[in-house]
C-alpha cells in the first residue's frame, strides 16, 4: 500500500498530486502550516475521489527542526509506511542584488532546509522497506534567475544539488531522490497545468533507473 507525504500541500501541485495518488488507492499525508490550507486541499481530494484516506499533518516549514520532528513521529504511527515524499515548498523573496539578506535566509530554510529536514526524518524507516522515493518540486528559475527574485533561483539550485546529492548518498539502498525541473508557468489549463506536473511527478517514483533530475517541458 503506497503512502504519499506532501510538505506543502496547498493549492495548485500538492493538491493535483493528493488527487492523482489518491485515485491510485494510496493512502495521503497532507501537510501545511495552516488549518484552512489542509482542510481546502482534503474538500479537493474528496471532491475528485471516492472515499479516499487522507491524513493531517500541521507543520511548519520555516522551522526546519520541529519539522523533521514532526515528520518522524507521524511516520512512526501510521499503519501504511510512508513509501513517497514530495517536498513542495518554496518562499518568494522580491529583490535583486539589494534584497533584505534575512529574507533570502528565511527562504532558504523554508524552501531548502526543510527538504533536507524531511529526508533526515524518513530515511531511517525507507530503508526498510522494498522501494521508497524522495521527490523534490524544481523550478527553472535554478540555472534562469530572475532578477525579481534572485532569492527563489537560489532555492531551486540549492534544491536541486540535494536531490541530486541524496540520491548518489542513498545509492546503495531502496531509495530514489528525484527532482522535477518545472520549466513554465504554472496554470490550470495549460501544458504546465499542476494536474499534469502531478502526473510527471508519479512517473518518476517507478522509473528506478531513470535520472535524478528531470525536465517537464509542457510537451
């Protein structure tokens, strides 16, 4: 029975991906700092799914600590093993060269720091198990900054160096670090609509062999 973590699990990607797992027959994990975001995203998931089972979990990402806290202690009283974690969290910080720099570092602890914060907590219990993946939510702005947020590039690359850097770490073991590089706008309706980025995100829990990084084009 496939369990699915999603940190971040608000409108748009953590709601197509609850939905898209949940139609599968897994067992989802939502989790959000704020009440009205999990109870919107579970209305969603019902909304598209019969009798699905959805879990809560409040959570924090800017303190990446009493996540990985919190992560663990759920993931040790659940009856399904938590198998799949998408980390779906990343913080705007407006500016160029000028920024706020406690801006920039907030975000990085929020949209870097407790990715990190989330493996440390699952690991040591998918490494029991036959097959386990760590998904990570990848942006274009990684190796195309834009100069309205220097700070949002500076996440997607940092991200992106620990799904890669996860995934040599955990080589000899059952689990697959994997980021998708979201190359668009996101946008119901369009190539880069969040149910199809959903659907790319899954594939890669199965594609064992595949590479650590990779691209959604919209095509």
């Amino acid at each position: 029975m496939t369990h699915l973590l999603v940190v971040g699990a608000g409108p748009g990607i953590g709601t197509a991906i609850a939905i898209h797992a949940a139609r599968l027959g897994a067992t989802v994990t939502l989790a959000a700092r704020s009440k009205t975001t999990l109870d919107a995203t579970t209305a969603a998931v019902f909304a598209e799914v019969t009798d699905p089972r959805v879990l809560h979990l409040r959570v924090d990402a800017s303190d990446p600590v009493a996540l990985r806290e919190s992560i663990a202690a759920h993931a040790a009283l659940v009856d399904d093993p938590i198998d799949v974690a998408l980390f779906n969290v990343s913080a705007w910080v407006p500016g160029g060269w000028d920024v706020d720099l406690s801006g920039v570092e907030a975000g990085l602890r929020s949209g870097v720091v407790s990715g990190w914060a989330m493996a440390q907590a699952l690991i040591p219990t998918m490494r029991e198990l036959p097959s386990a993946a760590l998904l990570f939510t990848g942006g274009g702005t990684a190796d195309h900054p834009m100069t309205a947020s220097l700070g949002l590039g500076l996440q997607k690359a940092a991200l992106r160096n620990l799904a890669l850097g996860l995934d040599t770490d955990l080589g000899e073991t059952s689990i697959r670090s994997r980021t998708l590089t979201i190359r668009g706008t996101i946008a119901p309706g369009t190539p880069f609509a969040p149910d199809r980025i959903a659907a790319a995100l899954w594939a890669l829990v199965g594609d064992r062999e595949g590479p650590s990084a990779v691209d959604f084009t919209g095509a």
